[in-house]
C-alpha cells in the first residue's frame, strides 16, 4: 500500500471536527477576498468549503486542492496525479 502521509489534503479530520456553516461563511469571505485560490465570490468559496466539510479535510486544504474553473469546482491536475499514484498508479514520463 502506498505511503499517504506526506499527502496531507487526504487526510481525513478527526470525528467530531466539523466546521459551522457560520465560520465556512468567514473563511470563504476570507478566501474569496484574498484572491489566490482562484474562487473569485464568497458564494463559489463556500461551495467549495462545503465540499470539503463533505470530503472530510479541512477548508485551507481544500482550496489548495480544487480550482475554481468557469464557475465551478475541478481538482487540480496535481492532486489528480497524487491521488492516482496513491492509489497504486504508475506515470512513465
């Protein structure tokens, strides 16, 4: 099995740790007004944030995982390749 420990955008919150929709509401204010994790309103920060409480990893993870491409959320290519070569895939450049 293939060692996930240095993926920290996989690794799961501890039961019990979720987020208020409140302070989803603050971080994606946050993260929409700082400009650089591509979610351009609070509205597309929070859908994201939202996805994230769904996926079990944490906000700022999250944001560094998705983009934000016309309107909507698409995981980074890079996470992409991480998330195949965990699961045993292997890339032949």
């Amino acid at each position: 099995m293939p060692d996930t420990s240095n993926l920290p955008a996989v690794v799961a919150r501890p039961a019990g740790a979720i987020i208020s929709f409140d302070e989803m509401e603050r971080m994606a204010d946050a993260f929409a007004k700082s400009n650089l994790f591509g979610a351009k309103t609070k509205e597309q920060a929070l859908s994201l944030l939202m996805i994230a409480q769904a996926e079990g990893i944490h906000p700022a993870l999250a944001v560094m995982e998705y983009d934000i491409i016309e309107g909507k959320p698409a995981r980074k290519a890079e996470r992409l390749l991480a998330r195949f070569q965990m699961s045993g895939g292997k890339v032949v450049w």
